[in-house]
C-alpha cells in the first residue's frame, strides 16, 4: 500500500517507490475546507485520434430526411470550451488518444494535435494507450510539443512508472506523467487523478519493457487514499479504460466521485431526434461507489465529433447529490438533401430556416462557428496536406461499414449513410473484409489474410476514396509478415483473438477477420468450442474447403499480430520459432495498391465475408 502521506518511505519496492517520489515532487495546493453545496462543471472529449478536420459528409436524419453537414471538427470543439470560460468552477479535461488516426498524426507526429489543445488548455490530459504506439521516444515528441504552449496541461497517469533514464523520465519519474493534478475549485481541492488501460497498452501498443504498468483498480484507491490524507475529500478519476470498466471499477472503490473516461469510444445519450440512436448508455451514467454513494460517469463518443459537459453537485460533507449534463454534436449550417438525381445538394433558403428551427428545439445538435484562434492554427498545418490528402486512387461504390464486434451496442459508423444497422448485422465490418483481401492479395504465398479489428479505423463512405482516405481507414505503420501454420493453429489464432476481448476483458479490436478464412462464430459458447464450420479458400482456388487441422497454410498478417500483440500468443509462439518472413510491404501502402489496381471498391459477396454466422455473448443470433 501507498503511505497515507507524502513522506516518502526509506525502502519498499521500486515501482512503488517511484511512483510516491512521483507524488511527492507534486506542487500542491493547499487543500481548503469543502464549501457546503459546491457545484462544478467538467468540460470534456476523449479519443480525437487526430481528426482535426470536420467531418464533412455526416449524415442526419432531420424531419425524416437524410441531411448531410460538416460536423464536429476541433475549431468547434475549442468554440464550446470558450463557452465554459465565463462558467464557474469548470474542470476541463481529456481522457486520452490523442494521437494515431489521420495524416495529421502521419506527417507531424503530435505537433499538430499539441497545437490545438493547447487552444483549449485543458487542466489535465489522461494517456491513451495508443500514445504509446510508437513508443515512449515518440510519445515524449508529442508532449514536448504540448509543453512548448501556454496552457502546460498536467499528464496524468497514475498507473504508468516510466523507468528513470528512459524518454519520459530522464531525470525523475514525474518529469512528463503525474500520478494526479490537486485544483482548488469553488473554495475547495478536487483531485484528478489519471488511469490509464493496463493490458491493452502493453499488449496493444508499443511501449519500452521497462516502463511498468500497475493495475488499474488498485492504483486509483491508493492515489484516493493518498489525496484524501492530505484534505482532499473530491475525487475525480481521469480514465481511458472503457466505459464497461468505468463502471465495474467504480463499484470497486471508496470516495470515488466522478470518472470521465475513454477509450471504448463510447456515446451516451445519443441524438435519436436526428437518427443517431446507437448510444451505450445515458450521459451522465450514474452507478454506486463501494460505500453506496453515487459515481457519476462520462465519456464524449469519438473523432472530435462531440463535447460534453457535465454538472455535478455536492453537499457540505462532499457526497455527490446530484449530477447532470448534455452531450452536444456540434455542426455547420451547410445542409445538404438529395436532389431529383440522387445528388447531395445545398438546400434552398426556405429549407434551411426550416432545418434551422427544427434543431433549435431538438437537445444536443447545435450550429457552432468554429473559433477563430483554432481554425487559423488548423490551417497552419492542413495547407501542407492539402494537395496529398486530395489525390483520388479509387472510388466505393456503396459505403463499407466500420464494426468491431458483430452485435456490438456501439455504431462506429454512424453518419455514414447506408451504416445504419452495420452493427446489429452477423457479418460485421465491410472494410475490414477490404482491407483483409488487400493483404492476401498482395502476398504471392497466402492462402488466408487476417487482421484485427481494432487495426482498421473508420468506414468508407459511398464516393471518391482519397489518398487520405486511405490512411485514415489504416493509419498505423505496419508492415506484413508471412507465417507458416496447420490449420489447428490457424483455428487456435483467431479464438485468441475472440478469447483476448472476451475472457480476458482486454481490447476488442483483437477481433478477427480474414480474407480466405470463413467460419460460424458462437460467442456465448466457452473457448475452444466458439468456431465451427471453419473453412479455408486456398491460393489459386476459388473453392471452399474444410479446413485440415493437419496441413500447413501461409498465413499473411501484420507485424503487430504476428508477433503477439493484441492477445495472438499462437502466432507469438510461431514467429518466435522463426516460421515466418518479414515482406517489408507497408499495410497502408497496400491498401493504396489495392484500390489503384481494382478502381472501384465494393463489398464482399455474402459467402466471401468471415463472418457466416454469429451468435453474440447473450445467445442472440444476429441476422
């Protein structure tokens, strides 16, 4: 246990120790006596992942008809936090994933991201865990950048322990990540204390073996005992570990008063008046801490398309009594509706007064101009992507849809018309099934392709497909590898990959597809018994065969699965036994190829997908 005091003790283990040093260099405040009724306000997004831009053609149903706007765009989100200035006693903070998602984070690895945030000035910045994808050295690029503005946000993350001399602690272990950040608000203290995702970050992303990881629920109820020695008697934790585990973990702590969280990329409360109705749960999610007291939780969706802003009420003895909020989907006022030819077009002044007074007395979508100072930051760095991002390589003949999970509550691809019931539907992601194909395509050897949900980023909507386009659906740096395997290991990959999200609470974006690998997927059954009727097309055949569990296929797949990350231990062990070969082919670059050589991309036929048939978690059979 953490001493209740920042009395560092002589001896104790090394993590530990480094973490209370952590604290102890911590400039408190001094903590002052709890105002009888204190009200506050928490501003907060969550996952950006580097959509800085608008989203241009997000589609809403308004008065019954499909009406397409820019949406959401971190101008407008820095113009709803202005709004807050005037506001007393407003926290305004990020839970993390900032980084990896567009060409922003592509060309400028982080700058562009630190420059707008620093239009916000956020009071603390949770880690995500893909700010680790590549590496401690890169993500210290990243905030160097967002320490060189004016606002010098507070890191937190009180579960991660770089070791001292490595990038993010060159001199000491709090040069970069405090365990929390103590603010006086409303003539008392609140603490904000930073939880970052264990094991989807070692496992799902990249950082140094000798930066240490700590688990998630313990680390936060010593950091609240802690803060709580020393006066503090608020508690808000600054998460990115899911809005399930938000939950689940505020029923394991005492004194916990608020969490806004990340990383699920969950919405709450939805805009079902304009036909977004795919929402996890309510904003504010109101659950009971250990001692039976009220935990309010938030999260703000994803890609910069939403703010959310949460009202909490205490009484004199610091219970929370009462907590509230809205969550807004802020939008241009550019609508557009078909015309007779089927063509989005601007609509006619008549129209849009219309529009304009219908979504005045709808909740949470507002018309928001974006602020000036972030738009002119913005251009500084979109003017260089601007003739790159426009090069055209290939077109959709109808949107291919974003899902992770097959029957999942989230719709990830929401605004993208025809995506409408892509989660609830057996066959799950579209894209993934493109970009599946991309890869076995491109391998001269591979008989199946696989990859992992989490891997591919966003849909694509029906149109023009854009360089950018591209590298937004698949932004990382992978490259892919061939891998030599029998058909057992082949069955025993993917039920890793179902195994890692299911069994083991970790990412779902292990989930797997495959190009040449189709099954029947029964996730209500216990591993090993999950897949059946698994069948394999081999190279240079278009027929569908059982598979062997005794015969060796080549299996094409990035360098991220095939050495073990996102739960694929199989392909580990197979990689290390020196069963595969490194092709030094960019996976986006063969994305890229993918769509030059083919032209028009569109989806699967029905008996091409992965995905034949899906029984979800509850026992549902998706259609």
């Amino acid at each position: 246990m953490f001493p209740s005091s920042t009395r560092c003790p002589a001896t104790t283990a090394v993590f530990l120790l480094v973490l209370v040093l952590s604290a102890c260099r911590t400039a408190l405040p001094p903590p002052a006596e709890p105002a009888a009724g204190v009200e506050i306000h928490v501003a907060h997004i969550n996952d950006h992942h580097s959509n800085l831009d608008a989203h241009a053609n997000f589609e809403l149903v308004i008065d019954g008809t499909p009406t397409r706007v820019s949406a959401g765009g971190f101008p407008r989100l820095t113009a709803l936090f202005r709004e807050t200035s005037g506001q007393p006693n407003t926290i305004r903070l990020h839970a993390g994933d900032a980084m990896t998602g567009t060409l922003y984070h592509t060309l400028y690895k982080g700058e562009a991201d630190a420059a707008l945030m620093n239009t916000v000035c956020f009071d603390a910045f949770e880690l995500g865990n893909h700010e680790f994808d590549e590496g401690d050295a890169g993500l210290r690029v990243f905030l160097d950048h967002l320490k060189r503005g004016p606002c010098q946000t507070t890191v937190v993350a009180a579960n991660v322990q770089p070791a001292i001399g490595s990038p993010l602690a060159p001199r000491a272990g709090d040069d970069y990540l405090k365990p929390y950040l103590l603010k006086p608000v409303g003539g008392t203290t609140f603490a904000v204390i930073g939880i970052e995702v264990r094991d989807k970050t070692m496992n799902s992303s990249r950082p140094l073996p000798t930066t240490a990881f700590a688990d998630e629920v313990a680390t936060a109820q010593r950091m609240i005992d802690e803060v709580r020695a020393q006066g503090v008697r608020h508690i808000i934790l600054l998460t990115h570990h899911g809005y399930d585990a938000d939950q689940a973990m505020a029923a394991q702590l005492s004194d916990v008063d608020v969490i806004i969280g990340g990383d699920s990329h969950s919405l709450l409360g939805g805009f079902p008046a304009v036909g977004i109705t795919a929402s996890s749960g309510p904003y504010p999610t109101i659950v009971r801490n250990r001692d039976g007291d009220p935990v309010c939780i938030g999260q703000a969706w994803e890609y910069a398309k939403v703010f959310a802003r949460m009202k909490v009420r205490f009484d004199d003895q610091a219970r929370v009594v009462d907590c509230s909020g809205e969550v807004i989907l802020p939008i241009g006022d550019d609508f557009r509706r078909q015309d007779a030819t089927g063509e989005f077009v601007a609509v006619d002044a008549a129209t849009r007064s219309r529009i304009l007074d219908r979504l005045n007395h709808q909740t949470g979508v507002r018309v928001v101009e974006a602020d000036p100072l972030a738009a002119g930051e913005l251009a500084r760095f979109s003017s260089k992507l601007d003739k790159l991002k426009q090069q055209r390589i290939g077109s959709a003949s109808e949107a291919l849809c974003l899902v992770r999970v097959p029957g999942e509550s989230t719709n990830r691809s929401s605004g993208i018309a025809g995506c409408e019931r892509a989660n609830t539907l057996a066959h799950g992601s579209d894209v993934a099934q493109a970009v599946a194909e991309a890869y076995r395509q491109a391998s001269r050897l591979a008989d199946v392709a696989l990859l992992n949900s989490g891997g591919v980023r966003t849909g694509v909507p029906a149109g023009e497909i854009t360089f950018n386009t591209a590298n937004t659906v698949l932004p990382y740096t992978n490259v892919l590898y061939e891998l030599r395997l029998t058909g057992a290991q082949l069955v025993e990959a993917i039920d890793d990959g179902v195994a890692n999200h299911l069994d083991y609470g970790r990412s779902d974006g292990s989930h797997p597809y495959a190009a040449g690998l189709r099954w029947h997927l029964d996730m209500s059954r216990p591993r090993g018994s999950r897949f059946s009727q698994v069948e394999v097309k081999v190279k240079g055949s278009e027929l569908w065969q059982p598979i062997d569990p005794q015969k060796t296929y080549t299996l094409v797949t990035s360098d991220y699965l095939a050495t073990g990350s996102d739960g694929y231990a199989t392909l580990a062990r197979i990689n290390a036994a020196g069963q595969s070969v490194n092709t030094y082919l960019l996976y986006t670059q063969t994305f890229v190829d993918y769509l030059q050589a083919h032209g028009t991309l569109t989806r699967p036929g029905t008996g091409d997908y992965s995905h034949q048939s899906v029984i979800t978690r509850d026992g549902t059979r998706l259609p």
